[in-house]
C-alpha cells in the first residue's frame, strides 16, 4: 500500500501565466514559490482553507476562492482579489452561486460559476462584459490575452458533449474601454465529453483531452483545425493534467496511471527529426487507425520518493504541471497530497554505437525534488 497523508497537504496548485511562480491552497490560507530556483515568495493565513489561488503574472494580485470544508476563508458564493502589498481583499464579487474557478488576466476576471461563465473588465470597479455563457456544470475551460491583446475564451458547449467553443473578447480603443466578444469558433474536439483544455502560452494551440482519456488532440485556435493528434493509450484513463513548454514545441500530460507524457507539436517540420514515437506496424495496415497513431516522444511512470520501495504515486493523488522558466526541456510537477515539488529533465538516450541507421530516441529523467513543507 502506499502511504498517503489523511489528508491532502495542498487543495489546489496553480501555475501563473508563464510557469515562473506556482499558488499552493491549503487548509489555513495559501502560498506562493518561485519555480526556479524554488524559493518560497508569500505565505498568507487565514481563519480558514482556500480552495483555489491565481496569481497574476508576477504581481500582488491573487484571485482566491474559499475551500471546501466546515471552515471556509471565504463565502463560497464570493470571488476574492487579494492585494498582497496591502494585505487585504482589493475587490469582491458575489455570486447566486458556488464559484468553481476563476481566470486571472490584468484586463479581465472570469468567474466560472455552477452552470455559467461571468466575464468582468479588471478595474476598480469591475464592469460586467455581456451576459452570462452557459456551460455544462464542471466542465473544463481556459482563458489567457494573446499577442494582440485580446481575451481567448474556451468553454465546452452546454448542448453538445465533445464541442469546445472558443471566443474572442476584445478592448476597443475608445474613451470607455468597452469590449466585444468576436464571433465564436466552434471546434468538434471529442465524441464524448471533453476532460481538460490547455491553452499554450502565445493562444495560438489548443490541447484538448476527453473523458475516454487515450488520445490528445491539438487544434488552431485562429481556425480551429487539427494540427496535431497524439495516443495516449487503448485503455480508459484520466488525463487531469497538460501544459505546453515555453515556446509551444512540446505538451507535457499527466494521466491517473501517474505517468508522464511529452508530445512533440510539428515533429518532422524544418529538417527536423521525427521525434515521436509509431508502432511498429505502422502502414502495414493503413485502415487500422490505431496502428497510425504518433505515440510521445517519451514518458515516464511517477514514483513517489519519499519511499524506500519504488513505488508509484497513489492513483487519488494529483499533480500540477508547469515548465522552468523559459527552458523548454525541464518539467515541474508539484503534488496536491505529498506536497513535493519535483524536475524532470528531456535528454537524448546514450547511443555510443550510433550509425547511419540510428535513430534518435528521448527520455525523461528525475533532476531532483524536494518537500516543500517548512
């Protein structure tokens, strides 16, 4: 058996916008570390648990939400923007209902509420931005400004299992600062329902993942075609964890089998070498999709080491996934119940006897890791 804590150490871990610093909830209030060097920034306590931290960039803003529990810090139906500086809430929304998660960006807040997504100017006194946008109950969703300023929505519809919608909301440039959301893009991502989104850093790639949860497709956010589509496995499984590296080149997943996939996004383009993995029959039966698929580049199974016996992570415990800053080879993984911080490293195999058929074959390796309790 292997040894869990009664209780989750952390309730919810967020990376920030570019994977430099990471919020860490937990019973008595939150945290918040530096990604690398890991080095811990703010520690705040409350009377009660937070169930959801989001930084702003690398700012003194933090989206909070109360936890779950006998003792929340905050009224679940409330949406919290805390000023660290000030070390007080700056902004508070209410809600008629349970507030799930929220979407953090220097020009606007989304709240995602039981059954609807509520989008408001980030301001002094935030402005509400249209109506609400219905959404199945839980359902996945992603929300970061592009390059040009604009807001990129994502949200599966309410009405159709499997279809993502992705909106555009846009600033005009008047004395008012009004917004507008752009005609939506409708992209049929999955035949059953949709697991997890993830948008990459620069809004131009989404990675989705349905609740079946063996293959991973990636489409063009501007038009909504498959770019890209990746086999996990053939058995059923849970994806609850995806991140793209800084430069959009690599997807890392993380699955309930607790182990770690990294995907290579254009392989082949540019001279370059195929890096991703075929089955070996491949072509050899061309109507058998299956043996068509690109299979990661390289993975890894999650090994908890805090144990003497190697031995994988309990199959209930999660782990948040980022990348070190601008660095598109090493991988952070912070677990919700061991509270451990650890770094793994993409590497080229050894091959001394390399020839003129040898193929260039990758793996994903340990640095190091570290309990991040006190």
């Amino acid at each position: 058996m292997v040894a869990t804590p009664e209780a989750p150490k952390y309730t919810a871990v967020s990376f920030n916008r570019d994977d430099s610093c990471f919020c860490c909830c937990h019973s008595t209030g939150f945290q918040v570390f530096n990604t690398d060097p890991l080095q811990s920034k703010i520690e705040n306590v409350f009377s009660g648990s937070v169930g959801r931290a989001k930084l702003l960039n690398r700012s003194n803003y933090i989206a909070l939400i109360g936890g779950d529990g006998s003792k929340p810090a905050f009224p679940l139906n409330k949406l919290i923007i805390w000023d660290d500086l000030l070390q007080k809430e700056t902004l508070k929304l209410s809600f008629m209902s349970l507030v799930q998660d929220v979407f953090l960006t220097r020009l606007y807040i989304v709240a995602q509420v039981d059954g609807a997504l509520c989008v408001y100017r980030f301001k002094s006194y935030p402005q509400r931005v249209g109506s609400d946008i219905p959404t199945s109950r839980g359902s996945p969703v992603g929300f970061q400004m592009n390059g040009k300023n604009q807001g990129i929505l994502v949200y599966e519809s309410a009405t159709h299992p499997g279809q993502l919608h992705v909106a555009t909301l846009e600033t005009k440039d008047t004395d008012v600062g009004d917004s507008v959301f752009f005609p939506t893009t409708i992209i049929k991502a999955h035949k059953t329902t949709v697991r997890l989104v993830k948008l990459n850093r620069q809004s131009t790639l989404l990675a989705t993942s349905s609740v079946k949860g063996t293959v991973i497709r990636v489409f063009n956010v501007t038009n909504g075609t498959l770019v890209n589509e990746f086999r996990r496995g053939s058995d059923p499984a849970e994806i609850y964890a995806m991140s793209f590296n800084p430069s959009g080149d690599k997807l890392c997943v993380v699955s309930n089998k607790q182990t770690l996939h990294i995907y290579q996004l254009g392989g082949g383009s540019n001279g370059q070498q195929e890096a991703n993995r075929r089955h070996a029959f491949q072509g050899l039966v061309p109507q058998f999709k299956y043996l068509q698929s690109k299979w990661s580049m390289c993975s890894s199974h999650l090994y908890n080491p805090t144990l003497h016996m190697q031995e994988r992570y309990d199959r209930s415990d999660r782990c948040s996934v980022g990348w070190c800053n601008e660095n598109n080879d090493t991988v952070v993984l912070v677990w919700h119940n061991l509270g451990i911080y650890e770094r793994y490293v993409i590497m080229k195999e050894p091959n001394p006897t390399k020839g003129k058929e040898y193929e260039e074959k990758w793996q994903i390796v340990r640095e190091s890791w570290r309990d991040l309790s006190p």
